[in-house]
C-alpha cells in the first residue's frame, strides 16, 4: 500500500533538507505561500526559524493547520473549551477543500 506522506527536498537558507508530508499539507503550503507572493523556500524558512518545539515537518502541519483554523474562525483556545463544551474541528482537507 502506497503511502500518504510524500517526501520532497527543500532548500531553506541555502541548506538542502527533506520534508515528509501528507499531500494536503503540501498543497495547503503552496496556496498560503502563493497568497503571501513567497516562494516555498521563504515560508518553510520562516516556519522553521518560528516552531518552538518537534521537527520541521510537525512544525509545517501546526502551521497548515493553524492558517486554516483561522481562516475558518476556529481557534484551539475557543471560549466553549472553558465551559467543557466540544470543540469540533473541520479536517485541514475539507477547509482546503472548501477555501478553493
């Protein structure tokens, strides 16, 4: 079975590395960068020298994710979450999905 997660060669600051993600996350990259007149390079750098904490590829998906939350006016820290009510999140594939 083939999967999911496609890795591709990135050059960020003159440095070749390797990114493995998931088909919707590098589309969602590429329409943010596009919208932002950057080039892949110049977004995955600034992902890169923003992430806090884990790899590079988890710090691209937070972001994926993150653009399209707010995109949707869905935040993690939603007022509802302190009345124990649930959140329900749209998958990062139905907003990308629906922003097109």
């Amino acid at each position: 079975m083939k999967s999911p997660v496609v890795k591709r060669s990135i050059v960020i600051a003159g440095h070749k590395t390797s990114v493995s993600l998931e088909d919707a996350f590098w589309q969602g990259l590429k329409d943010i960068a596009a919208s932002r007149d950057m080039t892949l390079s110049e977004l995955v750098a600034t992902i890169d020298t923003d992430r806090r904490h884990g790899n590079l590829s988890s710090g691209i998906r937070l972001f994926v994710l993150d653009h399209y939350r707010s995109m949707a006016g869905d935040s993690p820290k939603d007022d509802r979450s302190a009345h124990n009510e649930p959140i329900q999140y749209r998958t990062v594939a139905s907003v990308v999905g629906a922003a097109r």
